[in-house]
C-alpha cells in the first residue's frame, strides 16, 4: 500500500521535516573527522531549522516522546530511519550572545549533482515540519513495542543520553518499508544517528540571523 500526502501539515508526514536535521550531526562529525562516525546533536535545549529538497529513506517508524533539556519538557515526535539519503541539505541555528546580539550557524551539503547526504540508524525529535511525503507499505496506530520496519526505539529514550528522551508508553506509532521527503522545512529539538556521510559540506558563522528557512 502507499499512502500520498501533499500540502499543509497533515499528521502522517509529521515525520517528514524530522530526518534533514541529520545536518546538525553530520556537521559535527565532519568538524572531528573526515570518515563518517556516530553522533549526536543539540543546541543547550534550543531548537534549530533544517531544509532538504528531497530525502528518500528506508526503515521508517515514527512514535511520541518527552525531551528533556535546559529549557525544559518538549513534547516531540521522533522518527527512525535504518538509512538515509538527502539532497540539498540546509541546518541552522542561532544563538543569542550576551551584549553582542544573535550569532548564527548554517550548514549545506549534498548539493544536486554530487554525491548526497547519508545516515543510518537515524533518530530526530521535532516538533514541527511542512513538507510532501510518500509512504511505500504504511502501518498506521500500531504499537511502538511492535514496530518492525524501522531501527525501533532509540536507545537513548530510556534515558540514558544528556537529552532524557523517554517515549511515551502505548502512544502512537507509524512504520513504513520506505519514505520519500520532498521540499523539507522542520523544526527539531535533537538528533542522533549511527554514521552521518556529508559531500560538499559548507559552514558559515555569522552576527545575526541567517536561517534555512
């Protein structure tokens, strides 16, 4: 079965704006090695913005959860992905300086015609996102501890990870056999994955506001 949904926000494609925060991690690696390495990513319990022009993915499943950070409790969705490929890859933040006034960073990469960004084992926690979603084999309301097409539930959500992220027991849950993000814009808390790959990556730091999107 597949399941189209194009347009405003709709809850199937929740999940959607989720995976291209992958860039926020893969910036990281990157800035620590040239080769691709396990990571993790958020921003003193701020958020950050994140676009892709498309993003196919295989291995999906979505489910509820609680951030816990400086800030704060965050109600999120978090969306696994066994892998990842993302073309067009843009993630900002901004963070406010004491008496010199907003700072931010934005990174590129996996232009078009180049090779594209790559993750497995992904998780992202968003809490937002607008985008066109295409779901292959979709499974709708089942139960997180019954998932079987994705990577299952974080590790970290029982906790044991600087963010505290805990899903939620018997909340709702999606899983699919693959997905296909187009025109991304999301908004998350956190993300983590097994191995982020960048090809062309670009990062610029800069007084002010210079969003994605």
């Amino acid at each position: 079965m597949e399941s189209v949904a194009r347009g405003g926000t709709r809850w199937k494609r929740f999940a959607v704006v989720m995976v291209p925060s992958v860039a926020a991690t893969a910036a990281i690696g990157v800035a620590l090695s040239q080769g691709a390495l396990a990571a993790s990513f958020s921003v003193s319990g701020q958020q950050f913005k994140v676009t892709a022009k498309q993003l196919d993915g295989k291995g999906f499943v979505q489910y509820g959860a609680m951030d816990t950070g400086a800030s704060g409790k965050h109600p999120v969705a978090v969306v696994g992905m066994d892998s990842a490929k993302i073309t067009n890859l843009c993630q900002s933040v901004v963070v406010p300086v004491p008496l010199f006034g907003n700072v931010s960073m934005k990174l590129t990469a996996g232009g078009e015609g180049g090779p594209r960004v790559e993750a497995k084992k992904l998780y992202i926690d968003a809490d937002d996102l607008r985008a066109n979603a295409t779901f292959t084999n979709v499974d709708i309301g089942v139960s997180i501890d019954r998932t079987t097409k994705g990577p299952g539930p974080n590790p970290g959500d029982k906790g044991d990870e600087p963010q505290h992220r805990k899903y939620v027991p018997d909340s709702f849950a999606q899983q699919a056999d693959k997905v296909r993000f187009t025109d991304v814009k999301q908004r998350a808390w956190a993300t983590s994955a097994g191995t982020f790959k960048l090809s062309g990556l670009h990062m610029s730091v800069k007084k002010g506001k210079h969003e994605c999107y």
